[in-house]
C-alpha cells in the first residue's frame, strides 16, 4: 500500500513519495518542526520549495532553513527559487542575503549585479543589515568581489562598498567611495548622512559642519538632512546656531515632533525656558515623546522654580522615565520639608502603578530612614517583602536597615534568601561575607562567599574591602595587605587606607607602614581615623649630644 511518507526507522528520515503531495508533505514539516524533528523538516520543506511554484511555500521553506542556521539547505532553495523565476527580485534578494550570510561574496556579487539590472536603484544596504563579515579579511574579500562586479559603478554597489571600508577602518577611502556614488545620487539622504559621518570619524569639525551646510541649503525639503546638521551642531556644543535653525525649520514643518522636542530641550539648555515650554507643550498629546515631553516640561518648570507647577508634571509621566521623574518629585517634597507628604503620595502611586511598587516600597523606606524613623522603614518594607516575596532588591534594601548583632537571625535568613535568587550575585555575596565578618563568625565560610564575589567583580574595592576584613580576622595579615592595597589604590578611600596600614603593622612591615602613613596624612589631612594609626609608630630615640 502506497502512502504520502515513509515511517522513519532509526536514523531515517521521513521523505514524500513519488506520488508528490504539497499539503500532505507541507504537513509532515510542520509536524516534524513541532517535535523538534529539524532533518525532516528541512528535507520536506527544501524538496516541497524546488517542486513548488508557490511564492508562499518557498519563504516558509527559507524561514525554516534561516531559523535552523542550515545554510545549505537556505543556499539551495534560494538558487533553485532563481533558476525557476529568474526576474523576481524578492528571490535575488534572498539569494544574495543568504549568499552573504555563507560567505559565498562572488555568488552574492553576482546575485546583486542581477538585481540592479531589473532595478537600478534598488537599496541593497537592506541585504547587509546584521550580517556584515564581521571579520576584516571577509570584508576584503567581499570589496574585492564587489569591485569586480559588473555593476561595480552602481552607486549602490559603491555604498555597500564605501560602508565595508569604512567598518575596515579605511576612512579615506570610504569616503573617496561615497563621493563617486552622491556624484551619480546626489539626492540620497543616506549618501549625504553617510559622508557627513564618515567626515565626523575623521575628527574634521569644520569640514563636516561645511558639508553639512552645503547638503541643508542644497535639500531644504530634506528634513532628515536639516535635523542631523541640527544635532551635529548641538554636539559641538553650539546650541544658540542650533536652535535658530530649529526654529526656522518649525516654521516651514510647525508639526514635527522630533524637532519639537529637540528645539524644547535646546532651549532648556540655553535657559530660555518659555521657548522651551512653547516647543513642549506641543507634544503632550504625541505617541512617540508624550512622556519625555512631560517630564522636560517638569525639569524646566522646576529650573524656573515653579515646584507645583513641576509636580504636576511629574505625576503625568510614565513609561521609561517613571522612576526617574518620582525621584525628581520626593526631591521636591525634600526641599519644601515636606516628608509626610511624600510618604502619602507613594503610597497612593501603589494603589495606581501597582506595577512600580517595589520601587515604590524603596522610596518609601528611604524616606523613613532619613526622618530617622528606621523602626518604620523596616516595617514597610517587612510589608512590601510580604507582598512581593521573591524580590531582591526589597530584600536587600532591608538587609541594610537591619544591625548585624540585635538582628542576626533576621539577617542570616534574608541573606540566604537572596543567595538563593541570585546565587552569584556579588553585591549579595559581599553583603553576606561581610555581614559574617562584623559578627566575626563562620569566617572561612565567609570568606567563600567574598571570594566567590570577587570572580564577578574582581576589580571592586567594597569586595575586596571583605576579603582584606575577613584575612586580617583570620590573622592572615599578608593576604589582608595584599588586597586592601588594591582596593585603596581603586577608591582612595580612608577607612580601607587605615585597615591596610593596620595590616601592614600587623605583618611587621613597620617601614612600608610608615609610609603608607605619610601617604594617609598627605591624602587625608587631619582624618580622626588616622589618630589611631599614629598611636602605633614608635618613639624615635634622642640623639646623643
């Protein structure tokens, strides 16, 4: 009996049979990629493209081949998908992508002068994006072939070379390139941005800010154009030029968003502020800057020292400046000595932004603690936890209210718990290790945790400022100095200074100690903490007369 797939023995793979059934074989690819069973699928779909004349089947088979990265398989389809419709410009673009993607430059070189046949200003960029040669010998080789191709004027052929070299580090040359393709296309925004960047990474102010003018009185219908010039500008720090520039291209385009916004900020910047809220105020209904233009609206409300004014507009944004523009607000609520209302508006932002709370939960605590109300800070926060259990930056913020002797226990079990969601956390190992050290117990379990840290972050002083601690209890003074003199040449901070010269007296290391010393003197002038370490230095002896 006759069937549309064999049933696959060991190492088999299914296949159609001779009796060709596109929606029967389409299925057992289906069924093959729900089951994980890539060979089969590949097989089916690859044989179900080169038979088919469906457009449809055709991209499915190539989508399967790309997602599974067999670019074999890709590479077939798509050059059988170009011998059976040789014009379709869909297919040569696939082609040439995945040509690109194998690292096959002539086929893709070919494949490209093909496609500007049939369309000689097609934007081939698009075949490059996310799989440029990353290496430069690639690169080179896919120049040459490009070079080499019949279409090698074609000036977007010359882009695709002008970017490579470019990517090469061959600036000059690069920009040689695009100047041949913007005499054939001179209108191109891409070209025009394309040069300008290439003079910038030059480090050619001058020039690019010329060529950049010429382009904008050029193409004053360009708005691409005229904004990049804007932006340049504003980075070179000559933000007045900027914003007469922005104002005259409002006049002629008063709707534009983006220059809206950039003229708001500009504005901002220069201390015009009522320009600058004319500019904003026109984008509180945007979709794209409604919340940037909120909270620019509040920072210029608050330079104008309108708090009021500021914290109504802070309560307006949302998205990714939420955190930011509430913290601005409980500075407000800061500055007009105003903790309690602080305090209430968090907690009426959770009953609205439940999804914040956490952050919430945090400046509320914060909050607490600066109005020396710590006993209140851990409550809440014992609250929050119980509300959002496997949070560890509610855990931890709780971790350092708590007193590392009247709270051990309390402390042990947050620790673990945080040590459990991020086992390889340092800021948790370190707390942990460091925590252990100050109630001086489980020391060589402590100093597990602290060395373990130090593999994620071996360059942090806090770290290391453990492992110093941690040594110096075990009575392991050359491994204490060794590190506390790392971690201070990285944070000049005196406490750890101090520790250091401690263990340097500790080891017998009486001259290096004095040093370190002087160094501490020198660095830290009439610092109490180095009183102690000047009670160590012995009396020098009187000299005989």
């Amino acid at each position: 009996m006759a069937s549309s797939a064999h049933i696959r023995a060991s190492g088999e793979i299914y296949h159609a049979n001779s009796n060709y059934n596109a929606i029967k074989q389409s299925m057992i690819a289906e069924f093959a990629l729900t089951y994980h069973d890539i060979p089969t699928a590949l097989h089916n779909y690859t044989v179900l493209a080169i038979k088919s004349n469906s457009t449809t089947v055709k991209q499915r088979a190539l989508n399967v081949a790309i997602e599974q990265d067999d670019l074999k398989a890709a590479l077939d389809i798509a050059t059988h998908w170009v011998v059976q419709e040789p014009s379709d410009v869909p297919a040569l673009f696939y082609l040439s992508h995945i040509a690109l993607k194998a690292h096959e430059y002539e086929l893709a070189a070919e494949t490209l002068d093909k496609i500007l046949k049939i369309d000689p200003n097609a934007d081939l960029e698009k075949i490059l994006v996310g799989i440029a040669p990353e290496d430069p010998e690639d690169r080179d080789y896919l120049i040459d072939a490009l070079r080499k191709s019949k279409e090698r004027d074609n000036p977007s052929v010359l882009v695709l070379i002008a970017g490579l070299e470019a990517q090469n580090g061959q600036l000059e040359q690069a920009l040689t390139t695009i100047s041949r393709a913007l005499k054939k296309r001179a209108n191109v925004t891409g070209f025009i941005l394309m040069k300008a960047n290439l003079l910038s990474a030059l480090g050619n102010d001058e020039e690019t800010l010329k060529w950049y003018n010429k382009a904008s009185r050029k193409h004053k219908n360009n708005i691409e154009v005229r904004l990049a010039e804007i932006k340049y500008l504003i980075k070179l720090d000559k933000s007045e030029e900027a914003l007469n520039k922005l104002e005259n291209l409002l006049k002629k385009w008063p709707h534009e968003e983006e220059a809206l916004f950039i003229a708001g900020l500009t504005s901002i910047d220069l201390q015009q502020y009522e320009k600058a809220e004319k500019y904003l105020v026109e984008l509180r209904y945007s979709t794209q800057y409604q919340n940037e233009a909120y909270y620019y609206l509040a920072v210029n409300a608050e330079r104008k020292q309108h708090f009021e004014t500021a914290k109504a507009y802070y309560r307006l944004v949302d998205g990714s400046l939420y955190t930011v523009s509430r913290r601005s607000m409980i500075n407000i609520f800061s500055a007009q000595n105003q903790p309690t209302d602080a305090l209430r508006f968090l907690t009426q932002e959770r009953v609205n932004y439940p999804q914040y709370a956490s952050f919430l939960y945090q400046a509320q605590a914060d909050i607490l603690k600066r109005m020396d109300n710590k006993k209140a800070a851990i409550r809440l926060l014992d609250e929050a936890i119980k509300n959002i259990p496997d949070d560890p930056e509610l855990i931890y913020s709780e971790v350092l209210l708590l007193d590392a002797f009247q709270d051990r226990e309390k402390l042990d079990k947050l620790l673990k718990k945080l040590l459990e969601i991020e086992p390889n956390s340092p800021t948790y190992l370190n707390a942990y290790a460091y925590t252990l050290a100050l109630q001086n117990r489980r020391l060589d379990e402590a100093r597990q945790y602290v060395e373990h840290a130090l593999e994620f972050a071996p360059e942090q002083a806090s770290i290391l400022d453990t492992l110093g601690y941690i040594t110096f209890l075990q009575n392991d003074f050359k491994t204490s100095a060794q590190v506390l003199e790392q971690a201070y040449k990285l944070s000049q901070n005196v406490k750890i200074g101090v520790r250091y010269a401690k263990s340097l007296y500790m080891q017998g290391e009486l001259t290096k100690f004095s040093k370190v010393l002087q160094q501490l003197q020198k660095n830290h002038p009439n610092d109490p903490q180095l009183e102690q370490l000047k009670s160590l230095l012995l009396p020098q002896p009187m000299k005989k007369s």
